[in-house]
C-alpha cells in the first residue's frame, strides 16, 4: 500500500486536483503546528521525499511555505500587541546571522550527526519544562530588564545556524532559550519565534536558490495551506495561552525525538 501510495505521489501532475488538495490539507497541519509549537516540518519533509525529492530540495523547499507562514503569524501577533520588533531583533538578528552558514553548510553534509545531537537536547529541554512549570510557562521576570549579553547572542547564532541547516525543531529551541535566557513568558517566546524565523528565512532561501535546491511550484501551492495553518494556529496560541503551548511543545518534542531514535538505530 505504501508503494502504491509513493508510486502515486511521484507521478501525479501536482496541479491535479488530488494533489492540490494533498499539499493544502498537509500545509495547513504543518502550518498550524509550527505555529502553535514547532517541529512539524518533519511531515513536510516525510511528504516531499515521497514525491520524488532529494532530501535537500525538501528541506530548500520547506521553505518557501515557513516564509509565507512565519510572516502572516508575525503580523498578527504584533497587532494582537503580542510583539515588540525592537526587543525582538535582539532575538532575530543573530537568529539570521547563524542561518547563513547553516544553510550553506545544509548544501554540503548531511543530518546524521545533527540529528543525534538534537535528540538529546531535546530530552534535556523537556526536564527543564516541567520541571518548574510556572517558571517555563510565565518566564522569569527578572531577567527580562538584564543585559543582552554576548553569551545570549551566541547561543542563538547557534540556533540560527541549526535554523539555516533544517527548519526541524528550531522553533522550539527559539522558544526555550527565549523564556530561560530572556524571560519571556511563553506566549511572548512563541511570537518571537515567528519574527525570528521569518527573519533569517529569506536568508536560507537565497542560499538554496543559488545552489538550485528549491521546487518553487510545489513550495508555493503547499505555502497556501502553511498559511492558512498559520492564521488558525495563531489565534489558538493567543486565546488558550502558554499551558497550552507548552503541552503542545512537549508533546511534539516527544513525537519528533522518537522519529530521529527510529531513524538512526
């Protein structure tokens, strides 16, 4: 069965309706979970790959739908009052700094090693979240008024880089280190994410439109449903706030850290 379903996916025109209607429903899931948490762009990878797609012009033409998406959930989180741009360039600028050599070094190795390291991390990141719950949930306000210190800016360069190599997992790690290194509550942390990512994502796109790795119609038929994903995900995040965020976080990271166990053994 799941041949015929490779076999059909590989050689259906994706301007047909089946397929039209395949890339808009899976965009808007994604959409709508990188939204609310992160990490669903493991299903935009899944779904690309079994159309036929190397698994570097998925992850280049992941992106076009993450820019599209990221843009509409940053807007409407700034008009929501959710988003101050200046304190969040201080998060986005070295975000997007890092992303420009992740993204060139995505042309050049594969994911293995990187794939194992976030495993981990991920498993450390879910003990600090329920941990101190509140804490995670409401950050922590004292450090919100401390100096954006060097330290902070390398820790999300880091981020940026793993962003630039693969969307996967990058909007939770934007999340985390926004609440426990800035202290941000969660919702605040979550809105920054899309600004962020939205940032360095025409950066990483550039990058793979030079080196030619970008399925531009598929990536933009898929983007509709990224964004319509976005707009439901965003005023779900806005009226059940950040328990609900967390929840959906943990039980992506879950999810996500069992597939690269799976995938690596």
């Amino acid at each position: 069965m799941f041949e015929n379903i490779t076999s059909y996916l590989q050689n259906a025109d994706i301007f047909s309706l089946p397929m039209l209607a395949i890339l808009t429903v899976v965009g808007f899931i994604v959409g709508f979970v990188n939204t609310v948490a992160g990490s669903a762009t493991a299903i935009t990878y899944m779904l690309f790959m079994a159309m036929g797609m190397p698994i570097s012009v998925a992850n280049a033409t992941s992106r076009v739908g993450v820019l599209l998406q990221f843009t509409t959930s940053t807007i409407m989180f700034k008009k929501k009052g959710f988003l101050d741009f200046r304190e969040a360039s201080k998060i986005g600028i070295p975000v997007m700094s890092g992303s420009i050599f992740g993204a060139e070094f995505a042309t050049l190795v594969n994911q293995h090693i990187f794939e194992i390291i976030l495993a981990i991390f991920l498993t450390i990141m879910i003990f600090f979240m329920f941990y101190d719950a509140k804490m995670f949930i409401k950050g922590q306000a004292e450090k919100k008024n401390a100096r954006f210190t060097l330290i902070k800016w390398i820790a999300f360069f880091i981020i940026g880089f793993y962003g630039g190599f693969t969307h996967i997992g990058v909007g939770i790690l934007i999340i985390f280190a926004s609440v426990m290194l800035v202290g941000m509550n969660i919702v605040e942390a979550n809105a920054v994410k899309q600004f962020a990512v939205m940032l360095y994502t025409p950066v990483a796109l550039l990058i793979f439109a030079i080196h030619g790795q970008i399925n531009w119609e598929t990536g933009l038929i898929y983007s509709v449903g990224n964004v319509l994903g976005a707009i439901v995900g965003t005023k779900t995040t806005i009226r059940f706030g950040g328990n609900f965020i967390r929840w959906c976080v943990a039980v992506i990271i879950v999810i996500f850290i069992g597939q690269l166990i799976l995938k690596n053994i």
